[in-house]
C-alpha cells in the first residue's frame, strides 16, 4: 500500500471520533489512530463505540480496520503513526 492510501485510511479512522468533551478530543483521536493503526480490531471497535454507536458507523469502522490489517506493511504503519 502507498504512503497516500494509509494517510487516505487513517483519515477514515478520524471520522468516527463523533462526540466527547472539547478538552478529551486530542487523547482521543491519538488513542482512537494508534489503536486503528496498530490495536487489535476488538479494541479498535470497543474506542470507536465510546463516542458513536450507530450501527453503520461501527459497521464502516469494522470494515475499515480489516482493510487495514489485511492491506498495510509493518512499514505502512510505522509510517502512519510517524506522521503524527
């Protein structure tokens, strides 16, 4: 996978961060990346279904993560998690 399609993926990851107090939106987003770059998937979900529990959105999360843990290197996401 490319650098522009992590990046492109670990985009999609930040969308689901859907709610929470302005004050715990940064420990959030880098909890809700590192774990979708790097976490199991249960974990993934279960951070994701802290602030969204709509179905197609947890539906979307899970396809994501798979596509994730499937599709990119060891390098790919040692690469997205440098960028931050």
């Amino acid at each position: 996978m490319t650098r522009a399609g992590a990046l492109l993926l670990l985009c999609a990851a930040l969308l689901f961060i859907g709610g929470g107090k302005c004050d715990d939106i940064c420990p959030a987003v880098r909890d809700t990346v590192d774990l979708f770059i790097s976490g199991s998937h249960e974990a993934y979900i279960e951070q994701v279904e802290k602030y969204n529990q709509n179905s197609d959105v947890l539906e979307t999360a899970d396809t994501l993560k798979s596509c994730v843990d499937e599709k990119l290197t060891p390098q790919d996401k040692q690469d997205a998690l440098s960028a931050l």
